[in-house]
C-alpha cells in the first residue's frame, strides 16, 4: 500500500508538470505496458478474471494506437524482452523502466497501471519519464467507477486527452 500511496503522490505533484511543454517526438517511446495490481478481496477469493485481462490488452492497444497517431514512433522492446518479462512491475521498479528504456535507444518511457480497490472502484496511472535522466513529463492518475471496456477506456482516454497531449486535444 506505501507504493500505491507514493506513486500517487508523483502522479499527483506531477500534474502540473509541463503540460503546456510540447513533448519531443523525434525519438522512439518504451512503451513498456499496463500492470493489473488487484488489491480487492475479490481477487484473493476468485482469482484472475478473464475480462480483466482483456481490458488490459485493450488499454495497452489504446496508448500504443495513440502515441502513434500522435507522431511517436514504439521503440523495438525486443532487446529488452528479457528483462522485461522478468521484471514484475515496471511502473515500480526503481528505475528500471528507464534503463530499460535507454537500452532500447528510446528518448521516452512509457508505464501505466491499473489498482482495482473493489468491483466498482478502480484507479488508472500513467507515466511517462525522460531518457535518461528519468524526469517525469507526463502524469496522471484518475479513479473509475465501474468495471467494464467502456469504464476502462473513458478513464485511460481522460488521461491521454487532459495530460498526455493537451496541445491540439482531440
């Protein structure tokens, strides 16, 4: 809970962070995924949902389409693959989605996460940092009502719209 409680505590301090700053979209962008972390006893009692899963893929697909239609180019991951898919929570591991990120040759890194705190109450981060100093440019966290696609994606879409590309929102 103490990493639930910082991490929103940079989303929260960061969201006045440049957002009027035109991001650099000569360099590739990590995007490194969306972290599911079920903190709910629901989870504990029934385990992993498939429909959960599946809004994860589908939130992953939204940034990666976005960031795309926004001018940025993906970063190949495949020289990082390995490290990847041995780290458990990029968007909390000490840096390392920075590292990671500037091994891949990207100028930014891209990490998101989604708490579900029960079945109606869940929160949405996303974070982008600079290469390789690790400074965040871009943050915002936002709480859901509701857990479904049309939830999920309204929640990730309030993020991109007001913090992620506010010049020329569209």
């Amino acid at each position: 809970m103490r990493f639930i409680g910082a991490f929103l505590l940079v989303c929260v301090s960061c969201l006045a962070v440049t957002a009027e700053e035109a991001l650099d979209r000569a360099g590739p962008v990590a995007f490194l995924g969306v972290v599911f972390l079920d903190t709910s006893t629901e989870g504990d009692y029934f385990g992993e949902r498939p429909e959960e899963r599946a809004r994860v893929a589908l939130l992953e697909r939204t940034i990666r389409d976005r960031l795309q239609a926004e001018g940025f180019m993906l970063a190949d991951l495949a020289p990082i693959r390995a490290d990847l898919d041995n780290t458990v929570n990029p968007a909390n591991c000490y840096g390392c989605e920075v590292r990671m990120a500037e091994k891949a040759g990207a100028r930014y890194v891209v990490v998101g996460m989604v708490q579900k705190v029960s079945n109606l109450i869940l929160s949405m981060n996303l974070v982008m940092r600079s290469v390789p100093d690790g400074a965040v440019v871009r943050a915002r966290s936002a709480d859901i009502r509701s857990n479904t696609d049309d939830s999920w994606l309204r929640g990730m879409n309030y993020i991109l719209k007001t913090a992620f590309f506010t010049e020329g929102t569209r």
